[in-house]
C-alpha cells in the first residue's frame, strides 16, 4: 500500500453521478436557514449528530435515514433550496470535480411547507443554472421517487421530469427502504419515463437482497445501480450485470456508515472489479458522511489497495455511463484522460 496525502487525490479530475442533494447540505447554512426562520434547534455541536453521521452512532440504515428526516425540516423557500443546490455545485468544484449528476427528491423538499412539485423541481433547476454557470461544474439532474410512497406521487413527478428534460433533468431514480417495499409496482411507471427519454438508475442490492439487482436489469431496464454491492452474493447475477455493462454507484463510506458492510475493509469493491463489474466510485450523502468524492478516492486506493491505473479507469468509467449524448460523453471522457497524471 502507498501513503499518499490525500492532497494528491483532491487533485484528480472527478466525475460524481450518486450524490443526493438532500444529503450535500452544509451545516452552516442549516444553521443560518434555522436562524432565519425561527427553527427550534440545538446549537452546532447538538445539530451535527441529527444531520450526520458521528463517531458514535450505530452503523444501521435507520440511524442513516433518520439524518434526512431532520433535514426535511429545512427546506423551507424557494431561496433555500436553490441555495443548497447552488452551494452542492460550488462544494463539488472545491474537490474538483468536472461532472455532476446531482439527485433529488421533490416529495422531500417539498414537504415542510407543501410546496407544488412543479415549483421546488424549477427551484432546483434554477440553482443548477446558476451553479454552474458560476463554478463551471457540468451538472444534470436526477430526480428520485421512493418506494415507499405512493404511484400516484410517482407517476406525477414523473410527468414533471418529463417535462423538464430540457432543462437538464436527465434521469429517474427509485431509492427508498428496499427491505419493506417492493419495486415491481412502480415498473410501468419507469417504462414511461424510459420511452419518454430519461434514464433510469435504481437503488438495489444495498440493504436488499442480490434479487433485486437482478429486477432492476431485467425488469426496469436500468442502465445504472445505485450502490448495488449485494451483486457478489449470487454469480449468475454477477454474470447478467457483467454482460449487460451495468454500471455501479459505489459509494464505500456510505455503505460502511449504514451498516451495509461491517467494515471498510470488508466492502465488496475490489472483488466486483475483478469480477469484470463496472464499478466506479461516488459520496452519496456527503455532508451527512462529511466526506468529499477526494476522500473516497483516497479511502479506495489508500484502505481496500485499488490501484491509480484503475481509479484512473473507473473515473472515465464513471464519464462515460454519464446520462449524457454520447458526443457529450465521449468529449467528457477524453478531457479527463488528458488531465490526469502522466504516470497514471
């Protein structure tokens, strides 16, 4: 293993595709969004274990969840949340990273205050725009239903997206609690939107089981897995994702975080690339794990031995399975290569 200071690593090109706007929000600006507005809070140190992970909290996906549920109390203007996107892209170009699918749930922003759908999605919109326009990072749009709510909220943010892919939303992603509800209903509603031009990205085989890998190819036609690491339970599924050129969202610090794997060095990574997996490497959540996409640049070659040829090779992996035109990702693809390192 090398040692190499986490500074080299802020200094690679970067391509970010799983990073939830819900989970990228600074906790100065909580601070200042619960001044503004009058909400009841504890002070810093007592706001920083409701909205992220510290040391002491149990590795479990309900302690993980129950960050968003504090942050949903947040979003409360238009201001705001085009704050916090505009602040995501701005945090992205810090760690240097040149592409960015930023996903986000309107059922969570709109919650607090019940705002349309319509109005937080074009809120969103906006502050991409002006992100970056401002800090020159690349950025589209995913927009997430959960299973656990209804096809009816569905099936209408959909329509909305579908509307709006003009306006950089470029994809659909179903995330929410595999465990206790099932994919399968909502998969007429992603055919929909697959034959109406978005991609599809699915959350599956992170706290689920292998199966749900399996659906996500085969019956939602999903291009991208959103974390997917239970793959390596099952080699004929291994095999379908290997054929098909699946593309994985692994995110290692997350899944270590909410109990996924029990620890880092136990993370499936290394094995899903030496089974010819499409893998590459993203945050999630990173203000909720207080991480960058650095530092888990640093975490996969530094703690699980992945080496730089093939970080180098899953950041252009990352380039090209962007939800972009394939022009756009092949341009993509080429300036990385030419920006890093010649002895990589």
């Amino acid at each position: 293993m090398h040692n190499r200071p986490i500074d080299f690593y802020r200094s690679l090109p970067k391509v970010e595709l799983h990073r939830h706007l819900e989970g990228s929000l600074r906790l100065d600006t909580i601070l200042d969004v619960a001044r503004t507005y009058h909400i009841d809070i504890p002070g810093s140190d007592g706001l920083r274990p409701l909205v992220q992970v510290v040391p002491s909290d149990p590795r479990s996906s309900q302690n993980f969840l129950s960050k968003f549920e504090t942050l949903r109390k947040f979003y409360r203007s238009p201001e705001v949340i085009q704050r916090i996107t505009e602040e995501a892209i701005a945090d992205a170009a810090v760690d240097n990273v040149r592409y960015m699918e930023l996903r986000f749930t309107p059922a969570a922003l709109s919650k607090v205050n019940g705002f349309a759908l319509s109005e937080v999605m074009d809120w969103v919109i906006e502050g991409v725009i002006k992100g970056q326009d401002q800090h020159q990072v690349t950025t589209r749009l995913i927009v997430s239903v959960n299973r656990h709510e209804s096809l009816e909220l569905a099936a209408q943010v959909v329509r909305l997206a579908i509307e709006r892919r003009d306006s950089g939303i470029v994809g659909l992603d179903l995330a929410g609690n595999e465990n206790g509800y099932p994919s399968s209903p909502f998969e007429p509603i992603f055919r929909e939107a697959r034959e109406d031009g978005l991609n599809i990205t699915v959350h599956a085989g992170e706290w689920g089981s292998v199966e749900n890998v399996a659906e996500a190819i085969n019956l939602f036609k999903a291009v991208r897995i959103g974390h997917g690491v239970r793959v390596m339970d099952d080699p004929a599924i291994v095999d379908l994702a290997s054929e098909r050129g699946t593309t994985f969202e692994v995110c290692v610090t997350s899944n270590y975080q909410s109990g996924v794997v029990a620890s880092v060095s136990e993370h499936p990574l290394r094995s899903m690339l030496e089974a010819d997996l499409n893998a590459t490497i993203h945050t999630d959540d990173p203000s909720i794990s207080q991480i960058t996409l650095s530092d888990e640049y640093h975490l996969v070659c530094e703690q699980l031995g992945v080496s730089l040829v093939s970080l180098r090779e899953r950041v252009l992996a990352a380039a090209r399975a962007a939800f972009l035109p394939k022009e756009e990702r092949d341009s993509l693809a080429a300036t990385l290569e030419g920006e890093f390192p010649g002895n990589i």
